[in-house]
C-alpha cells in the first residue's frame, strides 16, 4: 500500500522509465542477494523491485503503442504474463525434483 503512492512520487521525479529500470536493477539486486545468502537484502530489494517495475510495463506500451493497436497489445502482455505465472512454477517444480540447483541455477 505505500509503494502505491511511492510509485506516483518516483514517476513524477524521474519519469516511467527510470522507475523501470530501478525495479529491475532492484530485483537483480535481490537475485544477487539470495546468492550471497542475506534474506533480510533479498525481501527489501525484492519488495521494492516488483512494484516500480510491474505496473510501468503496460503504461510504456500504451505509450509506445501505435492507438489503433494499443488495446491487442496490452491484452498480448497481460496473456503472456498470465500464461507464465501458471506454468513457472509448475515447471520450476519440476527442475526442483530433479535437484534444487536446477531450479535456482
């Protein structure tokens, strides 16, 4: 909840894209974190990371988007994104069955 209005903040100081990219560096952040082992880095990066680079996705597609085609290609994003939630950890599961490391390496 307060990331919500952290969001509109840091959009309004740097812009869509400079927020994209400080959540994928944040996650990134994280995932490097997780391989130093420090849990308390890996939630705080993690938790910043996602929510300023989840939502400036689809406004720099609607932004980029040519208008007539705006709405098939956020509906292809979001199809996608779906998709991928529902089979990713099925098919991480998988990998982990077979040994942990596959699945994190």
């Amino acid at each position: 909840l307060a990331h919500t209005f952290l969001y509109r903040v840091l959009v309004y100081q740097f812009g869509v894209v400079e927020v994209a990219v400080m959540g994928l560096l944040s996650m990134a952040s994280a995932f490097l974190a997780m391989c130093a082992g420090s849990l308390c880095f890996v939630l705080l990066f993690y938790a910043f990371g996602v929510p300023s680079f989840t939502p400036s996705v689809p406004i720099l597609l609607a932004k980029l988007a040519p208008a007539h085609q705006r709405g098939r290609i956020i509906a292809v994003d979001a199809g996608v994104m779906s998709v991928a939630r529902i089979l990713s950890p099925a098919l991480l599961g998988l990998l982990y069955e077979h040994g942990p490391l596959r699945a994190f390496a």
